[in-house]
C-alpha cells in the first residue's frame, strides 16, 4: 500500500487515486481525498488536510468525509469538500456550505464558430464588459424593487421567465429548474436582502468571470447529447448570490453560536459552526439558504440576458438564431437534501458496507464542489437522462475548461459529487506580490490571444494562472474514478472579471 507523507499527516492509497488520512480517536468517520500524487504535492502546502480531519470529527457524519481533487483550504472545511449529515440525527453547516451561497456556472451556447469572432474580441470584450456590472459595489442587469427581490428568492428562474428574462427552456437546463421550492424569504435578514436587491445581474469580484471560450477537443459521444462540436462558441458564467448570500451565512454562523454555544465550543473548529437537524435553527438556515440559492441562479440567469442582448449587438443577429441556448447550470456552494442509498453501521450510516442498502435522507454539503449525477437519475434533466448530467469545471484565465458527465461510480464513491474547479495554489495576497495585473493581461492576450477585461489589475493578478493547480490533473482524477467523465474541453478568448 502506497503512503503519502503530508508534513506529519500520513495519508494511504486505498485504491489508484484514493487517499485515506490514518484515523485517529476523535475522528468519527474516515477522511479521503481523491487525487494524484502530483495533486497531493500541492494539497499538503495548505490546512486542506486538517480541515478534512475537522470534519471527519463532526457528530453525525455520514462515512466518508471526503476532500476532491481540486481541495485547498477555506474558513474550517476545505473548499473541494464533501460531507453528508443524517438528515434527521445529523447537521447542517453554514460554513460547510461557505459564504458565497450557489456560488455556481453556467454554460451558454452558441452557433458560431471561432473564426466567427477572430478579429472581434476586443469589440466583444468591450461589450460585454459595458452589458454586465462588475466588481464589489451594487449596480445589475435589474434595477427593481424589494418586491422583485423577494419574488426572485421565492420563485428562482421560475420569476426570470415571468418577466422575460429567460425562455422556459432555460429553466429545464438548470439543477433542480432553478428553483429551490423550500425556499423561506422570511428567513433572510433585512440586512441580507438590503446587500442583494441593487446586484441582481452582477458578477461581483474575485474569482468570478464572464468567459467567451471555443470548443478544442472533442472526447466522448455525449458531445453530441449536449450540442457541443469542435471549434464551437460558448459562454460561462461564474458568479453567486454576492452580498446577500454572504449575509446569510454571516446571520446565521452567529445565531448558532448562540443559540448553540456548547456545541459550537466542542468542534475542532468554530467555522465548522452547525445546527441540529430538524431543530427551528436548522429549519430556518434551510429556507434562507435555499432562497439564497434561487437568488444566484436568478443572478446567473440576469448576466446570460445580457449576454444574449450584447452577442445578438455585436452580431446583429437576434439571439435565438445564434442558438444560444443553455447547456447547463450548477451549483458549486450548496447543502441540499438529497435520498442516497447507504449501509447502516453501528455507528451511523456509511457508502462503504456489506449486506442490504438502505435509503436515507442527507444533508449533502458540496463546497467548492459539484454534482454529478450519472446517466437514468431522476434528478438529471430529461434531454441528458441517457447520458449524465452535464458537469462544467473551469480552469484558470490561461487554461482550457471541461464539461464532463455525471459518471456511473459518482453515488457509489462521493454522494453523487465531482470537483469544481481547477483549485488555487496560493492565496490572493501572494498572487498579488507575485504577479502583475497588467503583465498577465498582455502576456495572455500576445502568447494566447485571451483578451482579458477587470475593473482593476489587483483582480487580474489574483486571478493569474499560475495561482492555480493545473485542471488536467483535477479532470484526469474525476475521470479516472467515474465519478465525472471528460465530454468537452473548452479554451478562453475572452474574459471580463470583477
């Protein structure tokens, strides 16, 4: 058996690219990471393996806590996460789902080709740029009232196809058709909704990007199911419930500190902050969350309007005969209650066990991590049913992205789970001492011909590929174990961040 040593931490392949942390007696569950050796060469640098042991120790976990190829460290449980809770024995933590509440991507597609926009992408870039709000302040694709938000938080994308925003097919291409029907507006602070209502239609800043990218490689029949050839045009756009999600998570990490001040004492870390299922507390984050949810996809839904508006613009093209449908939309930041087939333990419920399955209802936690439900799911859409649900992971500004498909081992290995990214190296403070926003934009736009757009260079110097791990290794991982199989591989030609 092969071992990884990780600065004191000793990791174990069970199988090729499955690692097991050794156990110790406060760890109630086993703790694995998917990855290569290469991958856990940069893993290691960061807490990522000590928040994973975090919450491998957290009362009502589901076996195994599990860390994704792309994992690196976030606030108490690593972002690349995986943990579900016995939905009525077990938690729901905030800060397991993070501050950034469907932090998600969407992939628009089109019908043209990349000598179709060679020669335009700086006209392109400087459109879309002006179409859609950028950075840290307010301003969105809407300007409404407190009346549309809350109709927004209750009605998802269902709201966007009332006031034409999108087309019902829009909302069929969406996890859950974009709408989170728990979703409770009254549990969101008017502090929250106050933050949410003048960025309806907004990027916000750090990682998030709008990206104009071509279709290079072609890999697998299911390109044909999800309309995606080589040399293709498409659209993705990363961005979630900016202020207003960030507020909910804020709200309700202090309420169970207070309300729940011994338990929250005893985990190994307070950001791992939860709250008892079935419990008012639990109820209430779930209906906030839930509305938060259904704000990011009717924010996501807001930028594609726009995209859709600037292409048919630049184009003069109207946009359904450019065929810019959406291929798919999903969550990245998400807790949700999902049925998964599990063995009973004497200590809980696990995925690993011998005898008779059982069927139980779990709090799922994905942070920085996406679904990825195989080929005769319920839940997968009914054009994709046949083949998977569509999974998108993007790289870096410099990189190539993948649309991969939910693979047949996904529920068996990862509650249904692959990565989400490629995964930073290091953090925004160092990138900015070691890169400079300007240098990256020329060196892409001469040695790739990317042109990248931001509000400021600190974004593009954050945002540097070199911060990140290489999303090669992070599919190959995916694909490697069937829990998300490689389609599409995608490559920039323009982008506009925050």
């Amino acid at each position: 058996m092969n071992t990884f040593d990780a600065d004191g931490v000793t990791l174990r392949e069970v199988e090729d690219d499955v690692w097991e942390l050794d156990g110790d007696d406060e760890m109630r569950v086993p703790a694995r990471v998917f990855a290569n050796e290469t991958l856990l060469e940069d893993i290691q640098n960061d807490k990522t393996l000590q928040q994973l042991r975090n919450v491998a120790c957290m009362p009502g976990v589901v076996a195994p806590a599990l860390c994704m190829p792309d994992g690196h460290q976030g606030y108490g449980f690593p972002v690349g996460g995986v943990a579900a809770f016995d939905a009525e024995d077990g938690y729901i933590s905030p800060g397991a789902v993070g501050f950034d509440i469907n932090c998600g991507v969407r992939m628009v597609k089109t019908n043209l080709t990349y000598e179709d926009v060679r020669g335009r992408e700086e006209e392109l870039v400087d459109a879309l740029f002006d179409a859609v709000p950028t950075g840290l302040g307010g301003g969105g694709v809407h300007d409404g009232s407190h009346g549309d938000l809350e109709a927004a938080l209750d009605r998802g994308v269902d709201w966007c196809v009332e006031e034409g925003y999108a087309v019902r097919e829009d909302r069929l291409h969406c996890e859950d058709e974009g709408r989170r029907p728990d979703a409770d507006p009254s549990a969101i602070s008017k502090k929250a909704k106050d933050r949410g209502a003048n960025q309806m239609g907004s990027l916000g800043s750090g990682n998030h990007f709008l990206e104009v990218q071509r279709v290079t490689d072609v890999f697998d029949d299911a390109a044909d199911e999800f309309g995606l050839s080589e040399d293709q045009i498409v659209v993705l756009v990363h961005c979630g419930s900016r202020g207003l999600g960030h507020q909910v998570c804020s709200d309700y990490l202090r309420r169970i500190e207070q309300e729940y001040p011994d338990f929250t004492e005893s985990l190994p870390d307070k950001d791992l902050a939860a709250a008892p299922a079935g419990s008012a507390l639990a109820d209430d984050y779930y209906g906030a969350m839930c509305a938060a949810i259904n704000f990011a996809w009717v924010n996501r839904q807001l930028i594609t309007h726009a995209v859709r508006e600037t292409f048919a613009d630049v184009f003069d093209t109207d946009w359904r005969a450019l065929e810019m449908d959406l291929l798919y939309d999903v969550a990245h930041n998400i807790a949700k209650r999902e049925a998964h087939d599990v063995y009973e333990t004497e200590d809980g419920y696990s995925l690993d066990g011998d005898g008779e399955r059982v069927q139980r209802d779990l709090y799922v936690h994905r942070k920085g991590a996406t679904r990825a439900f195989p080929a005769g799911h319920p839940e997968v859409p009914n054009a994709y049913r046949d083949v998977g649900q569509p999974i998108i992971i993007p790289g870096s500004m410099g990189a190539g992205s993948y649309v991969l498909k939910g693979g047949s081992k996904s529920l068996t290995r990862s509650f249904g789970s692959t990565a989400h990214g490629a995964g930073r190296l290091m953090s925004r403070t160092q990138a900015k001492r070691e890169y400079g926003g300007g240098e990256v934009q020329a060196d892409l736009r001469e040695q790739n011909e990317i042109y990248v757009k931001a509000a400021s260079g600190d974004t593009i110097a954050e945002e540097a590929p070199g911060v990140y791990k290489d999303v090669d290794e992070v599919v190959g991982v995916s694909d490697a174990l069937d829990i998300g199989d490689l389609v599409v591989r995608t490559f920039p030609v323009a982008n506009i961040k925050g």
